[in-house]
C-alpha cells in the first residue's frame, strides 16, 4: 500500500539528489548545471554527475533507516532505483 510518507520520502529523494548534483557541479566543474546541461550531456557527462549527486540520497536513507523511519526509507530508496535507470538511459 502506498502511504504518505512513501510519497513524501520518494520526493524528498529526488529533490536531494537535484540538490546534491547541483551542489557538485558548482563546486567542483566550471559548469553551470542550467545553463550548460548540453554541454555535459554532450561529453557524457549527465549519469556521472547525477550518480556523484545521489550520494547525499543515500546518506539520507542510511539515516531514515537506522531512525526506523521505515516509510520515509522506502520512498527514497525507490527515488535511488528512479535516479539508477534513468543513468542507464541517459
């Protein structure tokens, strides 16, 4: 059964990881992830970035888990297998 806090925690995932990969590219490329995104999907770039930027995803569901926030872990371990297939494909 889907509850709210799968929701939440699905969303809360993917919002981490869009802050994580962001986070990454200003601080450690010359890029801009808005404006240059056809740049770095050009060199290859885009499933190495948003892998790297999933990394504060996966520290959160370590988190939720040992907090036995069950819920919250499995919405944002289905934003990780989300964040996994769309690198496969990009």
């Amino acid at each position: 059964m889907i509850t709210k806090e799968l929701i939440f925690g699905f969303i809360l995932g993917l919002v981490l990881a869009f802050i994580g990969t962001y986070l990454y590219v200003v601080a450690f490329t010359e890029f801009n992830l808005l404006r240059d995104f056809a740049i770095l999907n050009g060199n290859g770039l885009v499933g190495k970035v948003i892998t790297l930027g999933s990394l504060l995803t996966v520290a959160l569901f370590l988190y939720l888990f040992y907090n036995k926030k069950d819920d919250w872990a499995k919405g944002v371990l289905a934003s990780i297998i989300v964040l996994l297939i769309l690198t496969f494909f990009i």
